[in-house]
C-alpha cells in the first residue's frame, strides 16, 4: 500500500492553480485560514446553496492569511462526498476490500490518513445526508467540506493527490463501503480509563469506550455525541457548533473525554471538547495563557467554583496530550500545577455562549442615534452589540475581552482594542474596570451618550 507522507513547501501558485481547476469541475470551493482548518470567511454555509465567484475566490486565495481551498460536499458540488480515513490502517484495509475503487476514486494524502472522494449517485435522499461520525474517521456528504490539494496542513506539509486525479463516476452509496469502521483495532477492548494516576490509552479509535464497553455501545454513544452536535448546530453556541462540525480534533476529544472513568454527561460532552482545543497552543510561548484560557471556560460547567483544581487533572491531560508536542514545557506535572494557579484567578467565566447570542441579535437589530454618530459599520455594530450586551445584564455592567470581540468582529484585537477605546472616548462607554495581564478582561458599563449632541455657546446659541 502506499506510504507516501506530506511533501512541501506550500505553493501559493499551485493552490491558485488547482483552484482553477476545481472551480471548473463546477465544485463550491472556500478559502482556508492558515495555520486551521477553518474557513477564512464567515457564512460560508451560503456556498452551500451558491458558488463563489472565481474572481472573489482567488482574490481571497492571494491574500496572507489563506494557505487552503477546500471544497463544500453535496449537491452544489455534484453529489461529491469525502470519507475521511482518520487511520492509515483502516484506509488500507478498505482498499484491500476495494482495489478497483481505490485505484479510481481521488485520494488525498493528509497529516495521519487518507481523503477519499466519490460522486454519490441520486437516490432521492438529498439533503437527508449529511455527516456520519465513525470510530476511524468520518463520512461527509452534505452540509459539510474537506480541504483539497495542495493546501497547507496545519503540520506545516501540504495535501497532495495520491497518484493522478481524475473525476469519479456517481454510485451507490452501498457500492463504495464508506459507512462502515475499517480499522482492525475498533473492535480491541480498551483496558485503562483516564484516571488522575494513569495516562490516556490509544490509539484514538478506541477512546470512547468505558473498559469491557462493546463496540456496539461505542457505536451508540458516539452517535449521541453526533446527535448532539447536530443540534447545537441549529441553535447551540458557536464553539460547539463549528468545533464539532469542522474539526476532527474536537471530535477525537469528545471521545477522550467519553472514556473517563467519570465522564460528563453527553450533553456537556461537545461544548467541553470544544472548550479544550479552542485552548490549544500553536506555538511557544502561549502555554501560560492557554491554560488560563482553558480555565476560564471549564469553571462555566462547575456548579461548584471553589472545586479543588487538581481535581480536574483528568480535563488537563487530554488539553496536554495534544499541547505537548508545540510547548516548551515538557513537564506535565508544572502545567497542572499552573492550571490550578489560573484556576484561582479567574474571576469571570467564559461566556462565549451569551456573547454569541448577543451578537447575532445585533447584527439584526436597526442602529439607533447612538450607533449612527460612527461612519464606521463594524464600528456601528460594536456599539449596537454592546447596547444588547446591556440590556442582557440590565443595572450590572458587562464583561467584553478585546480577544472576544476580534473574533466575532472579524478582526484583529488591537483593532478591536482601538474601537472599544473609541467608544470610551465617545462616552458610550464606561470602564468599570480594566481588564489586566494575567488575562481578566474589561468590565463596561453601556452610557449610551452621544457627544454630537447640540453643544450650547454663549449668548444663547446652540451649534
């Protein structure tokens, strides 16, 4: 079987080429942030309905911040569907099973597995087909993407076709034996739990059973965790949500989290997976941070904030198993122990959830005289967002992080920094209290002044 890894470097001009290419095979194509795996662009589910414009799309393409294309699965594209081999062994032991289908389907090379693509053949199902949760991967159909060659895996190698591409012919989704586990080690028993005083077994395709759980109740549970996201995903928070849906890693954590020996309870299982790798380090030098930042949103599931910290290792070795490898501190031992000193200073939770609902109100709501004095439109949304965050904490004041704020303006936090400081100036804020360095953030209090206000002169005059 072939062997082949990630090849590199990444090659802006190769991805604009084969995006031509894609674009006239008639696929719905999206831009790739670098360094994720996450669309570059907000509303990308509209390219579920309608294609971006080539033009627009390679504009986006060229710019810094994109290093992927990928393509969005299903009817706008086809019926192109992508069964996502998280395991080598498993996409090995389906080509043994379907040399002929493996020798013509389009498949990519990624960081650890295989992308296997196929045209599904119309069976009146339509959009009944979406995402199906697998202990080796994942099938993808409609209302989902996968990123294509030759994009930049967030390893730092890039995708690359496994032998020549070429077009696959619609089947049956029976014909291809995409809906079932292929990995030989799914139906292994897994013989340790997280405990504070063991380490995580492996490999991941075994993670969401208890000891002695058969894999037909694996194959339950993890289905509750896939209902459960696809709740969330018509009306849950957007951690959950997009997490959830879009990144294999928040998956492999909800199994983690779904094998403690003490395990939460499904319907918190997605928001805290989603909350772990939203915590994750890219690099050196964030760890501190991080772990902060990883605290300030489990204290949110705790009816007990006083809890003692350590009690949480279980939580803090999964958060670990996949930082280790990008921090410096290799020892496990003084990342608890500075989880338990972050633990102690938050002083307010995250509250990602209500900033989410908020802010979806304010994108809606009409701007008022308050928001109309600013030219600005990200500006004027700033201020109709925070107008909603008060009235949602009526007399108390509101908590908003210019991290927070970046991230659902679109934007950068100094940016985000700036605006809120001219909001302060305005007087249509308040500074209750100023966020610090160790990571607690502004507290505001909504005024709801405008300083163009007719201004009074002598003798009676007003401007």
């Amino acid at each position: 079987m072939d062997s082949s890894k990630d090849v590199g470097p990444f090659n802006r001009l190769a991805l604009l080429d084969a995006a031509r290419k894609y674009h006239q095979l008639g696929w719905s194509l999206l831009p790739i942030r670098r360094g994720t795996k996450k669309p570059a662009m907000r509303g990308w589910k509209s390219l579920q309905r309608q294609r971006m414009p080539l033009n627009q799309l390679l504009a986006r393409l060229r710019q810094p911040d994109v290093s992927g294309v990928a393509v969005v699965l299903g009817k706008v594209s086809g019926q192109l569907m992508c069964r996502d081999f998280d395991r080598l062994d498993a996409y090995e032991n389906w080509a043994q099973a379907h040399p002929e289908l493996a020798r013509v389907l389009p498949t990519a090379i990624t960081g650890r597995g295989r992308h296997v693509y196929g045209r599904l053949a119309c069976d009146g199902r339509g959009d009944s087909l979406s995402v199906k949760t697998l202990l080796d991967g994942e099938l993808r159909i409609e209302g989902a993407y996968a990123i294509l060659p030759p994009s930049e895996h967030v390893s730092g190698g890039v995708y690359t076709w496994r032998g020549a591409f070429a077009v696959p012919s619609p089947l049956e989704l029976h014909e291809f034996g995409f809906d079932k586990a292929w990995s030989a080690q799914v139906s292994e028993p897994c013989t340790q739990d997280l405990d504070p005083s063991k380490q995580v077994c492996s490999p991941i395709s075994r993670k969401f059973r208890h000891a002695g759980q058969t894999t037909q109740a694996a194959d339950h549970n993890l289905a509750e965790l896939g209902q459960f996201r696809a709740a969330h995903e018509d009306g849950g928070t957007q951690e959950s949500a997009r997490g959830l849906k879009e990144d294999r890693r928040t998956q492999e954590v909800g199994a983690l989290l779904a094998s403690l020996r003490n395990a939460p309870p499904v319907f918190l299982l997605a928001q805290l997976a989603a909350d772990i790798v939203a915590t994750l380090p890219t690099g050196t030098g964030q760890r501190h941070r991080c772990l902060f930042e990883l605290a300030r949103r489990l204290k949110r599931h705790f009816a007990d904030p006083n809890i003692d910290p350590m009690r949480l290792e279980p939580y803090v070795r999964i958060w670990w198993r996949y930082a280790e490898p990008v921090v410096a501190t290799k020892d496990f031992e003084v990342s608890q122990v500075d989880f338990a000193d972050a633990w102690e200073r938050v002083r307010h939770p995250w509250n990602g959830d209500v900033l989410e609902r908020t802010f979806a109100e304010a994108k809606r709501a009409a701007d008022d005289a308050v928001s109309k004095q600013f030219d600005n439109p990200t500006t004027r949304l700033l201020v109709r967002w925070c107008r909603i965050l008060q009235q949602h904490q009526a007399e108390q004041p509101f908590i908003l992080a210019c991290r927070s704020a970046a991230t659902f303006l679109d934007e950068l936090p100094s940016e985000s920094s700036r605006r809120l400081r001219t909001l302060e100036r305005y007087r249509v804020l308040e500074v209750v209290k100023r966020g610090s360095r160790d990571g607690d953030a502004n507290v505001f209090r909504y005024l709801g002044r405008s300083l163009r206000e007719s201004l009074s002169f002598p003798n009676g005059v007003s401007s």
